[in-house]
C-alpha cells in the first residue's frame, strides 16, 4: 500500500518535471489527470474512493504549488540571478483570468514579474 508521503512525492515530482520541462501547471488540470492516470478503481464503493480522492490530490497539488510561493533572500534554495533582482525563482504561481497557475519565470509576462 502507498502512504500519503508517497502520494505527496510522486505529485510533486510532476510538478517539478514540469516545471523544468517549462510547462505552466493550473491545478485543476493536473488534478483531473492525476485522477485519470489512478483511475482503476472497481467495485460498489469505487465512487467513495473516488470522491476521496479528489480532494485529497487537489489538497496536494495545491500544496506542491504553493511551494513555489515567492520566498525571502535568505532562503536556501538555488536562485535564479536577472538583472534588477535580488533572487528569482524557477517558477511562481500567479493568477491568470481568475485561476491559479504556476508558471516557469521565464514564461511570466512582464506585468507578473
């Protein structure tokens, strides 16, 4: 059986490939695919497991984004150096036409940055 750790890291191994991959992330999408991509649940209580589910992968999806919330300077991880900046990140979440989506740094658009 999976824990919730390994649910948590698979998910925010998706959202890091991507990331790299320069791919924008909206949460909405990536939960449905999630859900697609562990959808061979069967049996009378299949819809219980799947309502579960939903929520908890969209929970974490949220989570793993949100991790790429802008941070202090004095945080740890690798910066990213552009001129006028005292730290960037590889990606940050914005909003777009009223939704939530995490966006590598070098696809913001001026405005965002």
């Amino acid at each position: 059986m999976r824990s919730k750790t390994d649910v948590t890291n698979e998910i925010r191994k998706l959202v890091s490939d991507r990331v790299d991959a320069g791919v924008i992330v909206r949460v909405e999408w990536l939960t449905t695919e999630i859900l697609n991509m562990k959808a061979d649940i069967h049996g009378d209580d299949a819809d219980f497991y799947d309502a579960c589910g939903v929520d908890f992968i969209k929970d974490t999806v949220k989570r793993c984004i949100g991790q790429y919330q802008p941070k202090a300077a004095t945080s740890t991880d690798a910066q990213i150096v552009m001129e006028g900046f005292d730290h960037m990140q590889k990606a940050y979440t914005v909003d777009r036409e009223g939704e939530t989506v995490l966006v590598p740094v070098d696809m913001l658009t001026d405005e965002e940055i």
